[in-house]
C-alpha cells in the first residue's frame, strides 16, 4: 500500500489539472476533424484512448521531470516532499516507471492511423527534454506549450490523416493558451526559482504580468476566431467564444494576485473549465 501511494504521488493521479490541461488539445484536435454525421461510438472510443493516453504520458512526464529536477526541488518549499527529492523511491525504481508507463501509452497509440503514430512518436524528444528548458531559457513555458498541445495536431491527424493550415492555427493559439496559464502557474515559484537560478516567463514578466497575459490570450482567441471562420461554424460557437473570452480576461488576468500563491493555483486549475468549454464550443458550432 506505501507503494501505491508513493507511486500515486510521483505520478500526480490525484491532481486531475495535469492529464486534462493535456487531454483537452487531443479533444479539440479530434472534434474539429470529426463528421457527426458518422457513428458517434467511433468519436467517443477514439475520446477515450486519447484520455488514456493523457493520463499515461502526462504520469510518465511528471515522473522525468522528478528525476531531472530532483535537486531543484529540495530547494523549493511547494516540492521539497516529492517523492524522488525526499528519497521515498529511488531514481531506478523511477525510471521502471516511467518506462512501463510508456510502453502502456504506446499500446494506446498503435490504435490509431500510420501518420499518427509516426508524428507521436517523433514528439516525444520534445516531451521529456522540457523539465531542462527552464535551465537555458526563460520561455520554458513556450516550450511546454509547444509539447503539450502536440495532441491537437494529433487529434486532427487520427481522422483526417493529414495536415493543413486549420489545425495549425489552432495549435498556435492553444500554445499561447498554454503559455499563458503555465507563467500563471509559475508565479507560485517565483521567489525560490530566484534563489536557486531557475528561469521562466513567470520570472521575466513578473513587472508586467496582465500586460503579457493579455498578450497570450488576446492570440487564442484570434485563433478561436479564425478556426470558427474556417470552419464556418455557426452563431452558437461565438456565443460561446464570448464566454471564453470573459474567463479569460475577467476571470483569469483581472484576478490574478501574483504574489498569492493559492490565487495563482485556482485560477491556473480554472483552465480546466476553459477547455471544457472550448470543447463544448467545437461541438455546438458544428451543429
């Protein structure tokens, strides 16, 4: 039971945020892609296994970036009692792991087409080299962005089997989206991620936090905007559009309190509620 429990912590299943903020690309790639007209078993087995594998990846992610970061984090108050920093697992044990992990995602991705499998599989030096970025660069949070929204390109691969310039706008608006929310995240660190030399957009932008919000926002939701165009979605996708852009501008940025670490924290886990909307706007617009 210690060890269920000391794995259920290295893996973070009982802090949902994580595999969401990485399933929720994957379903917005597929639901745009998707002909409702066909049979809807087909759209909720394919939810599913994209789900399974955010579950699995993110998990894996979570438990590499423990290993990489294991002496960063003894250093920082909010992750000192991780379980590779404070020595309740080894760093071998870890990495069996995270392999085992892998190789039950990879049992998920075989399910789906040839182009699917190639472009996943060739994203995954991108998804285990991010803990390290915030070594180099101060845009670590774009390159999480980047790897993390790689599932709405696969999504949109799964039933298309290609790549054109619909999924591509939405994949940049989604990374904004993603460097907007991670930098919120961020800002819980940001006195110990000084101390100890760690770098972020959270640090970089801390004199003019809404200014660049507003910025990373403000770009997902052109890109909204110009995937409803495109797609020639109806009146109801804009309705929502506007709900969206409400939590993102009155709810996320007028309320942050950078220096309020639980403020940071709920409006980051808020994103959550963003991508269920987002999805559901997907939805209604092709209705």
């Amino acid at each position: 039971m210690d060890q269920i429990k000391i794995f259920i912590e290295l893996t973070r299943l009982k802090k949902p945020i994580g595999y969401m903020l990485l399933f929720w690309p994957c379903a917005w790639g597929l639901t745009t892609a998707y002909d409702f007209s066909r049979d809807i078993n087909f759209f909720l087995f394919y939810l599913i296994l994209f789900f399974a594998g955010s579950v699995l990846m993110r998990s894996a992610g979570c438990i590499v970036n423990d290993i990489v970061d294991r002496k960063f984090d003894r250093k920082v108050s909010r992750t000192k009692d991780r379980p590779i920093a404070s020595g309740k697992i080894s760093v071998k044990k870890a990495i069996f792991y995270s392999i085992s992990l892998c190789t039950l995602a990879l049992i998920v991705l075989v399910q789906f087409n040839h182009l699917t499998i190639l472009l996943a599989i060739g994203s995954m030096p991108l998804a285990f080299s991010y803990p390290l970025m915030k070594r180099f660069t101060y845009w670590p949070q774009l390159f999480l962005g980047i790897t993390f929204n790689y599932g709405l390109i696969l999504g949109w691969t799964s039933i298309e089997s290609n790549i054109d310039i619909i999924p591509i706008i939405f994949y940049l608006g989604a990374i904004f989206w993603t460097l907007g929310f991670d930098t919120i995240y961020g800002f819980q660190d940001l006195k110990d991620d000084e101390i100890i030399g760690l770098k972020s957009t959270s640090i970089k932008f801390k004199s003019k936090p809404q200014l660049f919000l507003i910025l990373c926002y403000t770009i997902f939701i052109i890109c909204l905007f110009l995937l409803g165009l495109l797609m020639q979605f109806n009146k109801f996708y804009y309705l929502v559009l506007a709900i969206i852009g409400y939590q993102l501008y009155f709810i996320q940025i007028h309320k942050l309190k950078i220096d309020d670490e639980k403020n940071c924290l709920k409006i980051f886990k808020s994103n959550n509620f963003l991508g269920l909307l987002v999805f559901i706007s997907l939805i209604v617009g092709k209705l």
